[in-house]
C-alpha cells in the first residue's frame, strides 16, 4: 500500500530547553514504522541547544521535519506552542510526543489501525512505560495502563467517571494519544490559561473537554516511553505544596466549562461537587475525614 492511500499524521513536538532529550525523541519519529508522517517541532523560546538541534533536524529532513517558532522566538507556554503547531498541522491526525520521551517503532502503525477499524473514534489512547532506568539502570519501569477496560470504544462523558481527575483510575500521558484534527479543532485545542503551575493540569483539561463531547478508544497497547524525572512539572509542584491549589483551579475551570456548553450530565456534576468539597469546605472535609478514619479503626 503506498503511502499516498494512507492518512498524514502530523506529529507535534513542543520543546523548550530540551537539548538533553531532544535529539532521542524526534530519532524515535524517525524510526517509525508508519512513514506517513510530518515533525513539526515547536520551538518555545528556548536559549541552549534546543533551537539548532531542532534546525539542524528540519535541514536534514525537508518535507518531512520542520522547524515553527513564536514570533520573536518568544515563549508563550506548552498549550500554546501545542497549538500552534495545531495550526500549521497538514495531517487528519495529530500525535502529541513530549520533548523528553520516546516513541516505540510500532507507535503510530497501531494507533492508525486503530481508527481505520473505529472510524467513530476522536482518540485513541493508550498506556505507558514509566521510564526510571533512563537515568538509573536499577530501578525497574513500570506500565500503566489507562484505567479503564481496554480494547474498547467509550462513548462521550463516560471516560469522566472512570479516569482521573475526576475518576481513580490512570489517565493517559500526552505521548500516548492520537487525536483526529477535526475534533482538535472543534474542541478549541489546548487550554491557554493553564501555564506555569498550573501546566500541570494542561493535559487533563484537553482531556477531560474531549471525554464530554467524543467517542475515545482505550487501548491495551503501550508503545511509549514516559521519562520520569526529579526536575519535571508534576515533582516540583508537588515538592513546592501547591498541588492542591493547581487542582482547584482545574475544578473550578471544569466547572465553568460544563456551565458554557451546557452540559448536564448527573454523574459528571456529581463527581465534579464531591472534588470540589474539600476546597469548599476545608473544616467540614478535615472533621468527616478524621470520622472516617475512626469509624474504620472500629
């Protein structure tokens, strides 16, 4: 079959700094076994080696890899650079691969089979390596699945109850989606505001505007490598104690989300009320919680 019959998929890289991992994740794009691809590598103000890896990348690829900056090799945050690149995209599909991981070879094959099998579907999504040994051969890595059943097709609002943020179960990383660019775009993207800090919740918020509103297939497969470092978003915020209140600025934009685009399903509400009730009712949360914990002593 050539590749002319298949479908483009646009793959986005938004790096800033990243001149350490870089050159491993586009090598990995390189070394997919679907061909049908662009790079497009989104340059977000970085000032080390990042921009003449990128360059040198897009020199060598022509066609294939290209090099996009803001406009003054400005740094305007992840969610933008994401779309950004978005908007330069030429596939049917987008394919999300953070800086710093890496792709297996067979990634983009499966995933693409996946569509054409369920042509329904917005996303597939699949699980991941949690990547320790990168830096420290004697920690083992772990897979994690997307928590809920694989190998299925859910319909819009169910993937809310089952994953996190508001579900327990293991939302996917960025590197193991593939998004069709219709809904990309209907959906408006990545969420701007979410930078800084809160970038720690830019993903679930993405996530959580295209589990309301698509069909998403969940797969068993787990064809990527999610890096695992001391220096990255969800270590700092957590070791700075500002998790809690990045949640809450999530909670409250999911709240005003669901407001403006009128959707009333009970169990999305009600997930969403008994998330919020900590940061309500802190004195309230903080007495049922220690009754909670003594009644299950007894």
């Amino acid at each position: 079959m050539s590749t002319a019959s298949l479908p483009l998929v646009s793959v986005i890289i938004a790096f800033l700094n990243e001149e350490r991992f870089l050159p491993q994740a586009i090598e990995s794009v390189l070394r997919q076994e679907y061909t049908h691809w662009e790079l497009l590598l989104i340059d977000d103000g970085s000032t080390d080696r990042s921009t003449g890896i990128a360059k040198d990348f897009a020199s060598r690829y022509p066609g294939k890899v290209f090099y996009l900056e803001h406009e003054g090799h400005g740094n305007k945050g992840l969610s933008a650079s994401r779309n950004f690149g978005l908007g330069k995209a030429q596939g049917q599909y987008i394919a999300i691969l953070d800086a710093d991981d890496v792709w297996l070879p067979g990634k983009l094959a499966n995933q693409v089979a996946i569509f054409r099998q369920h042509p329904e579907v917005a996303m597939v999504a699949e699980g991941s390596v949690y990547w320790y040994d990168w830096a420290d051969p004697q920690k083992e890595n772990v897979t994690i699945l997307v928590g809920a059943l694989q190998d299925q097709v859910y319909p819009a609002l169910k993937l809310m109850e089952h994953l996190y943020p508001l579900g327990t179960g293991a939302a996917p990383v960025p590197s193991g989606l593939i998004i069709e660019k219709a809904a990309f775009q209907k959906l408006g993207g990545f969420e701007d505001s979410f930078r800084k800090e809160f970038g720690l919740y830019e993903d679930q918020a993405f996530l959580s505007k295209l589990y309301l509103n698509e069909q998403v297939y969940v797969s068993s497969a787990c064809n990527n490598l999610y890096r695992q470092r001391p220096e990255s978003i969800v270590s700092s915020v957590h070791a700075d104690g500002k998790y809690h209140a990045v949640r809450n600025y999530f909670l409250l934009w999911l709240q005003e989300y669901l407001q403006k685009e009128n959707i009333t399903d009970k169990t999305t509400h009600s997930l969403l009320q008994r998330a919020l009730f900590p940061y309500k009712y802190p004195r309230l949360h903080l007495l049922s919680s220690k009754l909670l914990r003594k009644l299950s002593r007894l």
